[in-house]
C-alpha cells in the first residue's frame, strides 16, 4: 500500500509517498521533494508521479492533501467529493496564497487518477480543539458565524506534539515563510498567535502579521481598494517590506552586517516574536518547554539566539555550541525551561491521517 502526500504553496508543491511497510501503522517513505509552483496544476502533479514512481502512475492507495483553512465544518480528515470541493471553494479569499493551488492539486488528482480516494487533511483542525474563549473575537453576534479565530500550521503543531510526547505546559514556534506560534498543555493547543486568516500574528517573509485595524481603513480611504490592500498584505509586508530587498531570512541575516534594512526586518522579527511569545506564556502560566520548528525555527542559530536571550530573566539558558549545531536540544542543563529543536513533518503527519481514514472506511 503507497500513500502519496500533497502540500501545494504558493511558491512550491512539496511531496512525499509512504509505503505501509510491517505492521498497520509503520509507514516508510520512499520519496519525497519539491516542485516550483506552476499555475498548471495537471503539469505539477505528473512531475510529482515521474519522481516518484518513474514516469509511472504506480499504485497509491490514497492521496493527502494539506489544506490550509477547514472553516467551523472541517474538523477532521475528510474524503474528497463535490460537496466538499464546493464548500471549500467558498473559503479561497480567507487563504489566497494557498488554497487555490492545493485544491487546483485536488481536481488534477482527480482527472489523472479518478478511482484512488483523496483524504483532505486541515491546518486549522488541531486548533479547534483549543478553548472556546481563544477562538472568540470582540465583534457583534450578527456577524458571519464564520468569522472567529481559528490558527494555523496545525498539522506541523500536531506532528511535533506526536514526536515529543511531552505533556509539559510549552510554546511551539513553527517559524518559516508563514510564522505562528502555539500554546500547547497536556499536548491539546491552548492559544496561537495566527487568527481567522494567514495574515495574522507575527510578522512574516511578505505577510504583516497583527495589525491595527485603523491601519487599513487609513489605507482605504486613502485609495486602496481590495486588490490593491490584498496585495499590499500577502505580498508587500513583512520582512521583504521592511528590508526592501528580501523575504529570505538567510538572504538577511547574510546581509545584516552591511545592511542596516536587513538588520531592521530581523530586529522587528525576533521583537515581534518575543512579545507574542511572551503572551503564549502568560496564557500557559509558565512554560517548561519552547520548540523550535520550520525552516528559521530549525536553521537559523541567530534567531534563536536572540530570542532565548529575551527569557534568560526566566532562567533560560542556551548551550551556544549545540545551538549552532542544531541539535535537539540546545538549552542548557541548568536552564529553567527545556529549549529544543524538532524539524517538522507535515507530510508523514497527512499520511498518517490519511491511513486512519483508509483504516476507519474499510
């Protein structure tokens, strides 16, 4: 049995197929990678099938999605149908930069493969196990019930808790292109920075994160109009806004010395972070533990560096060689609260769930 896993963003399509190898749950990966982001979505999955299998369509018993925004409906690992692709449909403005790619992927996978069911996975499920007050919003009753806070990055959240199996009160930091953090306790979510969309939280490579809402109607009685603010938002904002130059942080951080932009964009990151991060203790009531995950979370020592700097009044402490090295754990071992390093898996997560839902229709 081979499980072919989909994560289609706005600048790549990463893959990965699992075979069930021994046992019911023991899944081996077998190929994994990343194809640039093309507006042709049957071109991008049949250059995903020739890497995995040789030009051939193989056998997959399913297909995984990660789909970035499930709404109220959406709770759980759902299989595919018109139903559901049309309700999805309705949610494309709260998540531009990624939902039309992924459920573009859905339809090719349908067109090219029509018989092999597809298990769509959503980020947003963890959170809707958090509490009723993290999920409210100070607006009116009347408006759209489909508006409430709901986060994101939830499958990567759900793979790091899996793999710590820690049920110590901690902040999870998935720090990448899309940034967020997660009050987790007992391993259940508490509180994350993101909100009803993407754009919310902490700073990003193009996305602001939080902003006042004063702010936008400045902008838009000052001229913007919805496509010109949309792009402003997901495109425009962030660390690129800020440095003038970049969205990569490597690119910044490699240019930082030099470039008093780029060391502005991450001097407001790592603030930005450290503050947020601090509300996600004072939610907790104190941590023991602070993960970091994501492409910055797990590689860039200097960020990390900083922002455990801003929490050594708390007793936390770096071991700096173990740092650089980006090893598991990099806190020291007098330090006050456990500081580790746990790359992300999202796809094994969406093949998991995606055998549970095989397992659970058979």
């Amino acid at each position: 049995m081979e499980i072919l896993c989909l994560d289609a963003g706005s600048s790549s399509l990463k893959f990965a197929a699992y075979r069930l190898e021994k046992g019911e749950s023991d899944l081996a990966l077998i190929a994994a990678g990343s194809e640039l982001a093309t507006p042709d979505a049957d071109a991008a999955l049949g250059g995903v099938i020739a890497r995995v299998h040789a030009g051939a369509e193989g056998s997959f018993a399913a297909v995984g999605h990660r789909i970035v925004f499930g709404g109220r409906a959406y709770v759980e690992p759902t299989l595919v149908d018109d139903d559901v692709l049309g309700g999805l449909e309705q949610f494309i403005g709260i998540a531009p930069l990624h939902l039309r790619a992924e459920l573009d992927l859905v339809h090719a996978v349908r067109r090219r493969i029509p018989t092999v069911p597809q298990i769509l996975c959503f980020d947003t499920a963890f959170h809707m196990r958090s509490p009723a007050i993290a999920r409210r919003l100070p607006l009116p009753r009347d408006i759209d019930p489909l508006v409430q806070r709901y986060g994101f990055h939830g499958l990567s959240y759900e793979y790091v808790v899996s793999e710590l199996h820690d049920r110590r009160p901690m902040v999870i930091a998935h720090l990448g292109a899309g940034a967020s953090l997660c009050a987790v306790r007992d391993g259940l979510p508490v509180d994350t920075t993101m909100g009803f969309s993407p754009l919310g939280g902490l700073m990003m490579a193009t996305r602001p994160g939080d902003l006042d809402p004063g702010i936008l109607l400045r902008l838009l009685e000052g001229g913007y109009d919805f496509k010109g603010l949309s792009d402003l938002l997901y495109n425009r904002s962030g660390l690129l806004g800020v440095s003038g130059s970049s969205a990569d942080m490597k690119t910044l951080l490699s240019r930082s010395a030099g470039d008093p932009f780029a060391r502005a964009a991450i001097e407001l990151f790592v603030y930005q972070l450290v503050k947020q991060l601090g509300a996600m203790i004072a939610v907790l009531g104190g941590v023991k533990a602070l993960v970091f995950t994501g492409g910055i979370g797990e590689r860039a020592a200097a960020i990390r560096t900083d922002v455990c700097a801003a929490f050594a009044y708390m007793g936390l402490r770096l071991t700096d060689a173990a740092n650089v090295r980006n090893e598991r754990t990099i806190s020291d071992r007098q330090s006050s609260i456990a500081v580790m390093v746990v790359p992300t898996d999202e796809n094994l997560m969406i093949a998991r769930h995606a055998l549970t839902r095989l397992k659970k229709d058979s």
